[in-house]
C-alpha cells in the first residue's frame, strides 16, 4: 500500500507543486487550505508537511494539537526564512524538521524520506517494547489456582516498591517470569533487568562479573570494566540461585543491600549504586544456614519479601490451562499441524507428577508437537520422558540395586551427572538438586578432588 502524506498549505500552486512531487514518488496525498481542513484527516495520515503560517488555525497550534492526540505522525513544518526563530519553536514542539522556503524538490524529498524512515523505526521499537511488555504480563504466567493468584497478588503489592524480594521454589516453576513480572510492573520498568545466574559463573569470576574491575586488578586486566550491578543501576538485578554464592561475595552482597555501595576490584573508590536486587533459589537456604555455607544476616537481608512458588503436582488445576498456551503458543514454531490438544492429552498429562515442573511440561508438549502426525494432540502423541525417574518396586516403595549401599548409590549418581555436565562441577551440582557448596563436600568425602 502506498504511504500516505497530508499536505497543509494555503498557497494553492506550491500546495500543487508539492502534491505532484509526492505523487510523482509513489505516495499518497492528502491535501488542505487550512488547518480546520485538515484536522479530519490527521488520524489518516503517516506524515504531516505544514506550512506554520496559515489563515484561521495555525500550523503551530495544529502541531501542538497533534501531539496531545498523540498520533505518532512525523510533522515537518514549512516556512519563510524570516520565520527561522518560530520553526524553532515548532521543533521544540515535536516537530520532526522545518523546510525553510524556498526550497528545492530534492530537499524536499530527503527530508521526508528521512522523517519516514524514522518513523518506520520508531513505530518497530515502540511494538517491540510493546510485545516485550505483553510477555511478561500475567496472561503469560499461567495459573488459576488459588495459590497462583495469590503470587500475582502479591507481584501487584511489592512491584511498586524496591523492597529485596526472595523467590523460593522447584527448578522450572517460572521464578524467571515472576521476578521479571515484578520488575516490569515496578517504577523501574524502563530501566535495565540485569539477570545473573549464580551456578553458571565460576567462583575464581564471580566477584569480578559482579562488581567489576579496574585495570590491572589481575593478569589480563588490560582495561578497567564495569561489574553486573553498574549495569543495573536504577534498575533491578535478578540473582538466580543465589545459594551458590561463595563466601566472600556474600559479603560484598550484603553490602551492597545494606549500603548500596562497593568497590570495583583492584580499586579502593567506593561507588554508590541503586538498584532494586530479586534473589531466586531452588535450594532450602535453611539448611544452608545450619551447614555454615549461607550467612545469616545475608538471608535476613534477602528474605524481606518471601515468595514460595508452588510446584506444577502441587496446582495440577492448572494444566490443562498450561497446556493449551504451550501448543498456541509453540505450535507456529514447530512447523506441525497441531491446532488442539484433546481432553485425553490434558487427562494423561494430568497422570504424571511432573518433577521439572512447568518448564519440563513446555518441553513436553514441543516434542510431542514435533511428533504428532494429524491436526490434534492425543493421548497417544504425548512423549512423556520416564527414562530419568528413579525405579521402584511394586508397591510403589523405593528399591536400591542389588547389592549396592545407599552411599555407593549416591555416588554412582554424582559421578553419572559429573559425566553428563563433561566435568563442569557447577552443572552438575545443579542436575543433581544441590548447591555447589554441597557438592564439593560430597565430592571432598568421596576422595574426588573439587
């Protein structure tokens, strides 16, 4: 579709001349005498070519008209060169640009080439802005279970503040989305979400990822650079698994949440920092308390909101629901026929106790989309993944294997995890449900350096 112009003149042959020129290129145009003319068809136009001085209305007064119609229209204003001082009113007005008459027709066609342009890419940034809020709202985080409308309650009571907020809950219960949630809800929306994923950094790093450094603080240092909470600051930094932070950083933290301040290592100037810190973790930091490997007064200072997100076998009310927003939502991406999911699909889902949670249930529902041949999703087409679960007996108790001890089962399980994380200590503790911490107490008694 051709783009669309209004042109606002009162001198009827340059009115002409302009209109031609912009024909000529392929738009659309819309043309008046006057302001009051062209007032019906503001909201029809992507851009606006006004000349200032006209009779009844002027092009300022229908500029500023514009604006608090908020039509998101470019308006480049025209005007004699003895008029410079009242086009610089217009552009502190909003206008997009002025054309001092006369002016050329090439002139004329790269400033509104440019203003459309801009607009283009002012109208893609401010959609995806949108889209990036829609994800986030609690439409996406599905639950309607009575507990889940008690943590969307409580996102609406604690977004507006900066209170430290401490995400409890299994692995995959969405504690991404809620703290996300929280931030985009809060006064801080428009600010930076700093996400730092506490097992995935190494602990020889984590002070420097997290506070910065300065140059030649350390071999390699060649510049000085900022650390995840500069990044963040008037923002929110989300701090996920938060029980796998080694010592000497919880200090640092609780400093950070006590004083909002900290200095960058290798330096001795203290920076001032404001920044609203959500804390997540899957692990039960109590326990942490009593081992030794989580300071007291840290937890104090993390647990002033306390959320406890339910898991997925302890709300199962909300799976059908889940299960229907996973194949509108996936089935696009998956390249399938799938358009619906059957009441036997939701029952069989229903049957399984779901222990990765709503993030095992989304992966669920993408194989089993990749997989099913017709137009439903049936109980027959659901991959559930029963390879992982332990065994157990007939009566439904737990058996070891033959032969083996408690202790030589519990080793042979972390050494098959280490074997699937490749070594890496950090993914492998997480696999197995444990802090970093823990694992290499485990691995300390096992005779297995950490």
């Amino acid at each position: 579709m051709k783009r669309r112009i209004l042109v606002v003149e009162d001198e009827e042959k340059l009115r002409r001349v302009v209109e031609l020129q912009l024909a000529s290129a392929g738009f659309e145009v819309l043309k008046a005498g006057t302001a009051e003319e062209a007032l019906p068809l503001l909201d029809r136009a992507e851009l606006i070519l006004t000349d200032l001085r006209l009779p009844g209305m002027s092009g300022l007064e229908m500029l500023e008209l514009v604006q608090k119609q908020n039509t998101h229209a470019p308006v480049i204003v025209m005007t004699a060169f003895s008029s410079i001082e009242t086009a610089v009113e217009a552009m502190k007005a909003g206008a997009f640009d002025f054309l001092p008459k006369p002016f050329s027709l090439d002139h004329l066609m790269t400033v509104v080439n440019k203003a459309l342009e801009m607009s283009t890419l002012r109208n893609e940034n401010r959609e995806l802005k949108e889209q990036l809020g829609r994800r986030y709202e609690f439409d996406n985080i599905i639950g309607r279970s009575p507990q889940m409308q008690e943590i969307f309650a409580t996102i609406l009571r604690v977004a507006p503040s900066r209170a430290t907020v401490l995400l409890a809950g299994e692995s995959g219960v969405g504690k991404d989305l809620i703290a996300r949630a929280i931030h985009f809800h809060s006064p801080r929306a428009q600010k930076p979400m700093v996400k730092i994923n506490c097992t995935a950094i190494p602990e020889n790093l984590m002070e420097s990822e997290l506070f910065g450094y300065e140059k030649g603080a350390f071999t390699g240092a060649q510049t000085s650079k900022p650390g995840k909470f500069e990044q963040a600051d008037g923002g929110t930094v989300f701090l996920d698994e938060i029980g796998d932070v080694p010592g000497p950083v919880q200090v640092k933290l609780l400093r950070i949440l006590q004083e909002r301040e900290f200095e960058r290592l290798g330096s001795n100037k203290t920076q001032h920092i404001d920044v609203r810190v959500i804390a997540a973790t899957n692990q039960d930091l109590r326990r942490a308390l009593e081992q030794g490997t989580f300071r007291e007064d840290l937890y104090y200072r993390l647990n002033v909101v306390p959320m406890e997100i339910p898991p997925l076998r302890a709300r199962k009310n909300d799976i059908p629901f889940l299960a229907k927003h996973f194949v509108t939502k996936l089935a696009p991406e998956s390249g399938t026929k799938v358009k619906s999911i059957t009441e036997a699909a939701i029952d069989k889902l229903l049957e399984y106790d779901w222990p990765g949670n709503v993030r095992e249930l989304e992966n669920v529902i993408e194989r089993s989309l990749v997989m099913a041949p017709g137009e439903t999703l049936d109980a027959s087409d659901i991959r559930l993944d029963m390879t992982l679960r332990p065994r157990a007996a007939v009566g439904g108790e737990f058996t070891l294997p033959a032969g083996m001890s408690l202790d030589q089962y519990e080793q042979e399980i972390i050494k098959e995890a280490l074997k699937k994380a490749d070594g890496n200590k950090s993914q492998a503790a997480r696999m197995l449900g444990l802090t970093r911490n823990a694992l290499r107490y485990r691995l300390t008694q096992m005779g297995i350096e950490a």
